[in-house]
C-alpha cells in the first residue's frame, strides 16, 4: 500500500460559523488570507516538484470548515485541482470539517468532484467539553455524520484534543472508545493551547482554566494512542505542526507546546512497553529460581 503525501491549502477559518473558546486559526496555520486560486494551482505545481513518485498525493484544504464556505467558492477551490486529478498528478482531495456541516446531498457533490477524504474536527465526543468549548453541537451530530461520510464512500478522519475545558483522562479514554467504534481511517490528536487572542486565554487569565503540563498531556495521549493502534487505526499526527507563528514567544500564552511533541508520545509509549518487557522477564526468571531452589 502506497504512503501518502497531503499537500497543504489553508483557509484559515473560513466558513466557520462559530468561534471556539481555543480558535485562532490564523495564529494556528501562519495562515492569514485565504488563497486565491492561482496560489491553490501555485502551491499544487510547487509541491508536485518534491513528491517521489512512488507516493499517493492528496491536495488538502486545512484550516477552516470547508463545507460551510460558500458553495461557489467551495467548487472553485475543487475545481481548480481537477486539471491534476485528470492526469493522474493528483490521486484525491482531503478537506477537514465540522461534523454540523455535512449533509448526504452534498457529501455526494463532493465525491463527484474527486473528495476522497474528509477530517471531521471532532475533538470530544463529551456533552460537557463540547458545550464549555463553545463547539455548537452534540455529541449525537458527531455520530450521524461520521455515519454519512462512511456511506458516503469517502474515508473518515478524526482530530481530537485533549485538555479542553472541562475534560480529563476518563473523558478523554471514552471519546477514544467511542471513536474506535465510529471506524475512522486515521486520528489526529491534539493537546489544548492557550493561544493569544482565544476566549480561552481570557479564561485563563481569570483563573478559569487551568492547561495540561507537558507531561500530563503526553501521558493522555500516550494512553490514547495504544487504543487507536490496537484496533489497527493510525493516529498520523500528535500535536500541532511548529508553525513559525506558533514558535514565536507571543503566541502560546500557556499550554504543552512541544514541537516534538509526538516524538515525545512514542518515546513514552517504548519506554512504558520496555519496562513491562523487563518487569515480565524478571517475574519468569524470579519464578524459575523459586523452582530450581
């Protein structure tokens, strides 16, 4: 099976009806404007250059909720990649979503016009996180379109965060379960940053919310991550990419800001599965000695 390259279109925050506590796209991204379509053909053409050919290629809009722009925009966008679906430069489309914002109609559209795969931002399957994170939807919206997409025939991608108001490790474990049995293709987690500008740093700075440490957030994901990859679902990415932006000292106000922040998961995850390789291996020899003596 062929790996796959995503070549990255931002629309920062475009088309999002609502401004979550932890939003700040622009700050997010480094993204600031949406592209037009020459820079969408632009940055296509730029990154082809740097493929090897042996990889699957996927064009993907990031950064807003792309179903919720307007549609004429929407189908520009798309559009403007078909020339390189046409030639077989491009194998599909990726585009990331809430999970209100789809219908089977316009899933349908989409897939007709080369969407091959969608990332619902999830982030919680929890009533509480959901609500006190100013998400705008229920845990039951969540359910009915992961549905459609999958009957849709269009693959399925989960973001998630922990960390958000009101969540904990429990929280966090049941939203994994929870998206384990909703079968997607593939995870992203991500820790909750306090970023300037969000209703969350206001939060934060009134003693209102209290972020992960480090650690804290490495152990959670790390506990999240063995489930997803024993139910055989890859979790492709574990903390936000270290944007300039992000990497510049105004921007994370508090938070575990790492910009390795995965290397330190599966550090955490080979060091927990060596110590329970030697915790087994020193009960075997502990119990044979007990034998021979």
């Amino acid at each position: 099976m062929k790996q796959t390259r995503n070549i990255a279109i931002f629309i920062p925050h475009l088309g999002c009806p609502f401004r979550c506590c932890f939003c700040q796209q622009q700050k997010i991204s480094s993204a600031w404007h949406p592209p037009s379509l020459a820079q969408v053909k632009e940055d296509i053409e730029t990154a082809l250059l740097t493929i090897p050919p042996e990889y699957e290629v996927e064009v993907a809009f990031f950064g807003g909720t792309f179903t919720s722009i307007p549609e004429k925009l929407q189908n520009d966008y798309l559009e403007s990649v078909q020339p390189y679906l046409d030639q077989g430069q491009i194998n599909g489309i990726r585009l990331s979503t809430r999970p209100d914002a789809i219908d089977m109609k316009r899933l349908g559209e989409l897939k007709q016009r080369g969407v091959t795969t969608i990332e619902l931002g999830v982030q919680s399957v929890d009533e509480e996180v959901l609500k006190l994170s100013e998400r705008g939807y229920q845990p039951d919206q969540v359910i009915r379109s992961c549905q459609m997409i999958h009957a849709a025939g269009i693959k399925l991608g989960i973001q998630l965060m922990i960390g958000l108001p009101g969540d904990n490790l429990q929280k966090d474990l049941e939203t994994t379960r929870q998206s384990i049995a909703l079968a997607p293709a593939m995870v992203r987690i991500y820790p909750t940053l306090v970023i300037a500008g969000t209703q969350l740093e206001k939060a934060f700075r009134a003693g209102n919310y209290l972020p992960l440490s480090l650690k804290e957030a490495v152990n959670i994901t790390a506990a999240m991550y063995l489930l997803f990859t024993q139910a055989h679902i890859p979790v492709i990415r574990m903390g936000l990419h270290p944007s300039e932006e992000l990497q510049d000292s105004d921007t994370v106000v508090a938070g575990p800001f790492h910009p390795a922040f995965g290397e330190l998961v599966l550090q955490k995850v080979a060091l927990d599965q060596a110590r329970c390789l030697l915790d087994m291996y020193l009960l075997q020899n502990t119990s044979r000695q007990s034998i021979t003596l």
